[in-house]
C-alpha cells in the first residue's frame, strides 16, 4: 500500500485543533500584555503596572497580530501539504519535515516583530498628539489625557521632576497613592503622589 496522501495535519487534527485553545487562550492575553508595555515603557517611559488595563483589552490587542501570524503560519503549512499532494517534494521529505517548521516560526516570529513595532508607531503618533495640545487616541484601552498639575505644597517630592505647572502633561490615570506624567517638551515621564497635587483637566494650550 502507498503511503497515505492526507497531511500530518489532517491526521492529527483531531487532537492539535483542541490543544491549541488553550495554548491561544494563554498566549493572547501574554501578548496583548506585551503590546501595552511596549506602547506605555518605550513611547512615555511609564511602567506597565502604573496603568490598570482590562484583560479583554489585552486580547483585543493581541487579535490582529496573533490573528496574521497564525494565517501566515496556515498558509505554509498548506503550501507544503500542496507541494506533498502533488508529489513535489519526494526526494526532498528530510529538509520538508525541518524547514517548514522553520518558515512557519520564522513568519510567525516577524508578524509578532510587526505588532511590536506598530505599538511604537502607536506610541509616536500619540507623542505627536499631545506635543501638539491635543489628547492621543485610545490605544487598545489606555486612554491618555492632558492635565494641569499644580503642587500644594512648594516643596514637594517628584520623581524624575522637575514637575512643570506652566504647561499640559499627559497622563494615563493615577496608580494607587500616585500619578504618573509624561512631559511632551522634556519628553520624559515623572510621578507624584496624588495627595501632593491638584490635577485638573486641560482647558487650553497653558496651564494657569
């Protein structure tokens, strides 16, 4: 008898379809979580933990990236199982069975670089936003807004300060006892205890 002409995958679908679920279910919200470290530590300089982002956040950040990286995946793998039905590859089953693992990890791995890299983009576009006076778009649940911040006292403990009261800072919320800002002219983040500060909304360019 000939060798079967079902793919390795449809032979083992039975049980690699159910065992990815979880693995999905585990690796989208992780990767999500990378999104928004990338977008908050790399654009603003703001730990990730200073910022509270619901978890379906988390996996709707992931979707797109995750999404191509797995169709880009599907589409070698039903490359090579074309190439196999057509008897394209039967002298050459060695450097099939090794290097379509390796293209399959090598396009999953640049979409993965992609979605990195368009956080940063994201993060960009949101500097320009607020250098220019305005509130950046939401990114996947982390919503900054331009503030006034005045201290109430003269002296007063600021991380990575000085904090600037002449001028909008942005910020993506309070995280505990404390603000975290980001100054568009220094290009630098800072933070204050909330109980040492009056944050305002930003009603125009200057702050009073």
């Amino acid at each position: 008898m000939g060798s079967s002409p079902h793919s390795w995958f449809s032979r083992n679908a039975n049980w690699v379809v159910p065992a990815l679920v979880p693995a999905l279910a585990l690796s989208l919200p992780w990767f999500g979580g990378l999104l928004h470290t990338t977008y908050l530590r790399c654009g603003f300089g703001i730990p990730s933990e200073a910022i509270q982002v619901s978890v379906y956040w988390s996996y709707a950040a992931s979707l797109k990236p995750v999404g191509i990286a797995a169709g880009l995946a599907l589409v070698v793998v039903s490359f090579a199982g074309w190439m196999r039905h057509y008897h394209q590859w039967v002298n050459a089953r060695g450097v099939v069975r090794v290097g379509v693992p390796l293209m399959s990890l090598f396009v999953v791995g640049i979409t993965l670089v992609a979605g990195l890299l368009g956080a940063q983009v994201a993060a960009s576009r949101a500097q320009t936003a607020a250098a220019s006076g305005r509130d950046p778009a939401p990114y996947y649940g982390v919503e900054g807004t331009l503030v006034c911040v005045k201290p109430l006292n003269k002296e007063i403990a600021v991380f990575n300060g000085p904090l600037a009261t002449t001028r909008p800072l942005l910020t993506f919320g309070p995280s505990g006892d404390r603000i975290w800002l980001w100054d568009p002219q220094r290009g630098k983040s800072l933070s204050a205890r909330l109980e040492d500060v009056v944050v305002t909304e930003k009603t125009s360019r200057a702050c009073d």
